[in-house]
C-alpha cells in the first residue's frame, strides 16, 4: 500500500533586537549563566513586562514579505505549562491573534515552484535553557534566554517531503537574514524547528501526527524527517496506531524517543495576558515599515544579473548570504567596476573561504582595500598572479595592497625604455630561437616572451613587454 508523508513546520526565529522582549536585557548570546537577567524576565511577583516596539516592528517586517495579512488590533496570552526552564510558570505569547496570518512562501522543487502556505506568525518570549550535568550530578538551569524575542513561523501542512522541508528552510533563512531581523546561527539556537509529521494514504485524511521539537541543523532536520517517516509507515503496515506526541530527536543515535503526549491548545489555558496592553498598528506606523523594507536576495540577484550582465549562477553565490552581498556592493562601488568586483568574490573570496571552513556569518574583509587591488590589475601595474597573492593578504593578513606589493617588488615594470633594453638582451642570447620564429615556429615565440619575463622578475608589464618583442622580432 503506498503512504503519503504530510509535513508541516514551526519556526522559531530569536530576533536579532538587542534587549529583550519584555524588559531591558541584553539578548547576547553566551554570557555566565543567570546573568542576563532582571525580576521581569524571571517573574518575580509584582514587576510588569513593557513590550518592545522593535519586535512588532520585526514581526510586520517578515509578515509583509510573506504576502501575510497584519493584525491591526492584537495582543498577547498567556500559555501556562510548568517546565523547570520557564520561571513565571507560562509564556507570554499569542493564540487568539497573532500578528500575520495567511502567507505564502514559494520554493523550487523538482525544477518546479511550489507555494507553501503560511498560517500565521505569531510573537513569544523563549524559556530558559537546560543543562544536563554529567553522571548523575543533576540537571541546572540558565534562565539568560528567558524572554529573548521570539517569532514562530507556523506553515500549513504543505510539505510532502524532506527535501521540500529544507529548501523552505533556506528561503526563509535566506529572508530573515537580508530583512536583519535574526542572525540565523542555528548553532546557537537562534533558528530551531518543529517538525510535524503524519502519514496517510496518497489524498486521504490526515493521520495523527507527531512532533519532533527544537532541531537546530538541516542535517539533523532530514534525518530526522527520514526517521519518523519509515517509523510511522512500519508502525502502520504492521496494522498498529500512531499516537499524538511529541518525540526528542537524538542526533548521535540517528533516532527519536517519546517526550509526552501531545498537548492541545485546550490544556495550556491559554487566556488574555493581563499585564500588557492591546497591540494596536496605525496607518502611519504600517507604511513606515513598508517603505523601509530591504533589497532582498531574489531582488538583488535579479538586479546584479539586470544591470551587471553577471550570469545567474554568480548572482546566486554572491546572493548567497547578506555578508557576502554586502561585500561584493562595497567592492563595485568603491572600484567602479562590478564585473571584476563579482569575479573576485565568487573567485578568490570564496576560494579563501572555503579553504578555511569558513561560514558567511564570519566574513570580514576590508572592500576599499580589495578595490584598490582591482585597480591596479585593470591598470597593468601588477598582473594576475600578484593580484591573487595581493587579494590573500588582505583577505588574511588586512595587508595593505600598495605597502605588500611594493615591499615586495611585485609592481609591473611599464618602463618602455627597461622593457627594450630586455628583449634586446633576450633576442641577442637567444639567435636561434629568434630564426625559429621567422621561420615560421610560433612556439618560438612563447619560448622568447618566457626569457624576457624572467629577466623582468615576474614584475614587468606582459602586454608592452610582448607587443615590444613581436615589434623587434619584426625588425
């Protein structure tokens, strides 16, 4: 019997704000534990949260690039669970009226375009963290993440496999990123997903559906999803039921384990948050947020392919992430030209990159040195091979280009008179090779413009010293 898997998502994305979503403290990461903390973020009894604009802001932001519907008038509930990482005992968010509701965002799939559809995005503040101790010295609490913004992207249960699951998950790193709203470092919990999945028969009913919480990795995602999968389907084909829960994905095991049974809405008790007033967006409020949205990356890649003549693929890696893009637009401005700019980023940049591990994320390089190696390239004042050793030194070392290269004595020689008195030399010491030319041997001729450039160091400049030497080769 064939099985259908049905796939839906929820998204968690900690704002990149730099206090958090109720109170003054910081949002950076790390830190010793319980020091990003205040009586509001830990619920101590008698404080009052006060709502930070920023994350409205960020929340209508992502809404409106999803084509979503933005709630006007909203505000927040309280979900009430006791979990040992959230001190207040429930978590401020919103069930009754999120903020953006019925979106969209399109993937590619199987050379085709597939819209997902996005059921709503609501506001929340994060918990705290568990740190489990070795043996059996016992499990600690960090609360510094407690009321870090948070918004969960809830995706209607559109996807029909894993593969379709990551490209999505791309795409909206992609936007988050370009709208600078989360910093996306998935290593550090700052993007995380749940994965709900169920079986069915191909265009029936929804089966019942479990949920695989907080995992923080593509890779662990697909396995994840590959797991639960070939799970539920011999569960099923074995004539047994799948139960509602929720289920803890263990990375190193390559398998998932049973948390609890599935909580609905009805057993949080969710009910209107009493301590924070309505959310209400006004006219202006809306339109400001709308004229101050971000290039993002499907508009900068269409642009850099427009107006650059660059081809899609190197529009698509310089595109790739907001540093690398940021990059490549201070190169071209600060040369003037975006052509070299473009082959030197997907080129030598990435090469760089990748040769060290590198991630996006940790890109650093000075562009107005970077542009003034391009310069000097376009010019004939140092050929290719400087310009690559050039580009690594200021890519390693923030070298400055002018400094390196001369100390080095890397700058092309244009002296006419320099260059002349070489292929003079070269054509004196080698006669024969000389004849071989003007009798017709070409290789003679690249033999000859070796010698030359030998003598010259690697520093002369190759296009006057070859037009100099097919000028005397001709006399």
């Amino acid at each position: 019997m064939s099985r259908e898997v049905v796939i839906g998502l929820e998204v968690h994305a900690e704002l990149s704000t730099k206090s958090k979503i109720f109170c003054g403290c910081t949002t950076e990461f790390g830190g010793e534990a319980n020091t990003h903390v205040c009586p509001v973020c830990s619920g101590m009894p008698g404080v009052l949260p006060k709502l930070n604009r920023t994350v409205v802001e960020y929340a209508v932001k992502l809404g409106l690039v999803l084509g979503c519907s933005i709630t006007r008038n909203g505000k927040f509930d309280r979900k009430n669970y006791f979990y040992p990482d959230l001190p207040k005992a429930y978590q401020v968010s919103q069930l009754y009226t999120p903020i953006c509701r019925d979106g969209q965002i399109e993937i590619w799939t199987g050379g085709q375009k597939k819209p997902i559809g996005i059921r709503e995005i609501h506001m929340e503040e994060d918990a705290g963290k568990l740190i489990h101790g070795p043996g059996d010295s016992g499990t600690f609490m960090d609360f510094n993440r407690c009321g870090v913004p948070l918004l969960e992207i809830v995706s209607q249960p559109d996807f029909r496999s894993g593969d379709e699951v990551i490209a999505c998950l791309e795409q909206l790193r992609e936007i988050l990123l370009y709208l600078d709203i989360c910093d996306c470092k998935m290593q550090e919990g700052s993007l995380r997903t749940d994965v709900n999945l169920s079986i069915r028969q191909p265009g029936g009913e929804l089966g019942v559906r479990t949920e695989m919480k907080n995992l923080n990795s593509f890779k662990a995602i697909r396995r994840a999803i590959e797991y639960e999968t070939e799970r539920q389907i011999n569960i099923l084909e074995r004539g047994g039921e799948i139960m509602q829960e929720t289920r803890r994905w263990d990375d190193e095991k390559g398998e998932s384990c049973g948390m609890r049974s599935k909580e609905n809405a009805h057993d949080y008790r969710y009910f209107p948050e009493p301590d924070l007033l309505p959310i209400e967006i006004s006219d202006a409020w809306l339109t400001g947020i709308k004229e101050n949205l971000p290039e993002l990356a499907h508009q900068k890649r269409q642009r850099y392919i427009r107006d650059y003549g660059l081809s899609e693929k190197e529009a698509s890696v310089l595109t790739g992430h907001k540093n690398i893009s940021g990059l490549f637009e201070d190169i071209s401005e600060q040369s003037g030209e975006p052509t070299e700019a473009a082959h030197m980023v997907t080129g030598s940049i990435m090469y760089l990159m990748n040769s060290r591990a590198m991630l996006p994320e940790e890109l650093r390089a000075d562009g107005s040195k970077l542009a003034v190696l391009i310069s000097f390239v376009l010019s004939g004042k140092i050929n290719r091979n400087t310009y690559k050793e050039a580009i690594e030194a200021v890519f390693t070392k923030d070298a400055d280009p002018e400094t390196y290269i001369a100390e080095k004595g890397l700058f092309m020689s244009s002296d006419d008179k320099t260059i002349t008195g070489i292929v003079t030399e070269v054509l004196a010491d080698h006669a024969a090779a000389a004849a071989d030319y003007h009798s017709g041997r070409e290789k003679a001729f690249g033999f000859l413009m070796g010698q030359v450039m030998k003598k010259l160091g690697g520093a002369g400049n190759p296009a006057m010293a070859e037009k100099k030497l097919r000028e005397l080769l001709g006399g």
